[in-house]
C-alpha cells in the first residue's frame, strides 16, 4: 500500500519559508511518502498566518526611513507572538544569507552608500523574493491540492507603485464558509472532534474552536462566519484527512487528539 500524508499548515511553512533545521527536516519528511496531499485550507492559513507576517515586515523594511527602524519595529509586536517571532526569523535568515557575502561585492553593487542604506535594499529584495518564491511553490510541495474552499480566493500577492506587498484578500468574504457543509455532512465525526476538544490543551483557540463545533453540532444550520472558519483550525485537517493518511505535522499536541478522535493518526516530521 502506498504511504500517504496529509499536510497541514506547519509543514508548508516550515518547508517553504524555512532555510534551517525545521525546513530540512520538513521538506525531508514531505519526500518520504509516496503521495502527499496538501488540503486548500493549509494555503488559506498560511497566507494569512506565516506569509503574511513576511509581508508585515517586507512592508515596514520598504515604508520605514532606515533599516535601524524597520528592525526595531519588530518587539512592537510583541503581544502578537507569531507576528514578532516569524519576523525574528526571517530577519534571522536574512543575516545569515548576508553574512556569507563579502562586504566588497556590496560596495560593488550599492556605491556610495552606508552599511544600514545596503542592508534596507539587500533586505527588501530578499524578503520579496522569498515572499514570491514560497507563494509561488505553495501547490507544488504536495502530489496534490485537495479539498477546495468555494469561498476562499486564492488569489496572488502584488506589489503597488509604492513597492508595498498587497496580499488581500486573505479570509472568505462570505457570511455562510463552505466548511460548514462539510462539518454538518459528517455531524458524527464532527461530534466526536466537539468532544476530543476537552482533552486539548488548554489555551484560548481551544476555547474558540470548541465553542464553533459545538455551533455546528448543536445548530448546524447556523452560518458560519470568516472568524468561525479561521477558528475551526486544526480540526478543519482532522475533519478532511482521507482514512489512509496520516496527518503530519509539527503541532502533536493539538493534531494528535483531533486525529485520533477521527480515527486516523498524526505524525511528526
Ligand atoms: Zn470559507
């Protein structure tokens, strides 16, 4: 029997933003299966999750004056932790691409300007190059794109006359998502997924994904919402992952009990 694994939103960030260990070792874990499905969702999350905190940053490198400030305005975000730390990283992996160049080729190529003046043009081209290139890989790391979202356009980053990254839209604009036809066309599954949520760990988007199965469950003709899809989350892989997969991921803790809840299993790169 073939091998098959189901991605989720962890395996496509770490493989096509990350130059490190975790990116190895997610493109290493995708090439191990015979058959790779990456379900429409995980590019839904990752546009609005990963890339889209590039594309925070690319923006503040582009608008702010200098490099210092566009650096600097990364611990602003701190209360938005995945924000900042995605930011870090990418700031980390732009030093480190920098720092295997000799400082002569950038004279070469900025003349006449300082350190920071060549940081800000080096770092801007690097993250929308990076930006571009991952948007651009996004349906080619799986064997296949499954499970199309009908309200969800995919459509493609562009750059304004003020070299500003334009990444809309990002969510479904609708006020009835096509996941909700899912989960209700499955209402034993989907009960099952409403009671796993009890043994998840205990944070607040285990709180909002609970409350949003239990909508479907107990009022399954209620619409719902963008924030509702969103919420859903993990649950939205445990819910379409095929019996003869496994969903791999870097986030056991969640992916674990809502896979098993659906009967199929989770595992880690
Ligand atoms: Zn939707």
């Amino acid at each position: 029997m073939p091998t098959k694994a189901f991605l989720d939103t962890t395996i496509l960030t770490d493989a096509l933003l990350k130059q490190n260990e975790q990116g190895r070792c997610a493109r290493t874990a995708v090439s191990r299966y015979d058959i790779t499905e990456l379900p429409t969702y995980a590019i839904k999350e990752f546009k609005a999750g990963p890339l889209r905190n590039y594309v925070w940053f690319y923006n503040k490198v582009v608008s702010l004056s200098s490099w210092e400030d566009a650096v600097a305005t990364i611990p602003s975000v701190r209360r938005q932790f995945n924000k900042m730390s995605t930011a870090l990283q990418a700031l980390a992996d732009f030093e480190g691409s920098i720092s295997k160049a000799l400082p002569s080729d950038f004279i070469t190529k900025h003349p006449g300007r300082t350190m920071g003046e060549i940081k800000k043009k080096e770092a801007e081209v690097w993250l929308k190059t990076k930006i571009f290139y991952a948007w651009m890989q996004r349906r080619h790391l799986a064997t296949n794109v499954v499970e199309p979202l009908s309200c969800y356009e995919e459509r493609d980053p562009v750059i304004n006359k003020h070299r500003l990254i334009i990444d809309k839209p990002v969510h479904c604009p609708t006020d009835d998502c096509c996941l909700r036809s899912q989960f209700t066309g499955k209402s034993a599954l989907t009960a099952e997924l409403f009671k796993a949520c009890e043994s998840l760990p205990a944070k607040a988007e285990t709180t909002k994904r609970r409350q949003i199965l239990r909508q479907l469950v107990r009022h399954p003709e209620r619409p719902l919402e963008d924030k509702d899809c969103r919420n859903l989350g993990d649950a939205v892989f445990a819910l379409q992952c095929p019996k003869d997969a496994v969903i791999l991921t870097t986030n056991m803790a969640d992916h674990s009990i809502l896979a098993a809840a659906a009967g199929v299993s989770a595992e880690h790169p």
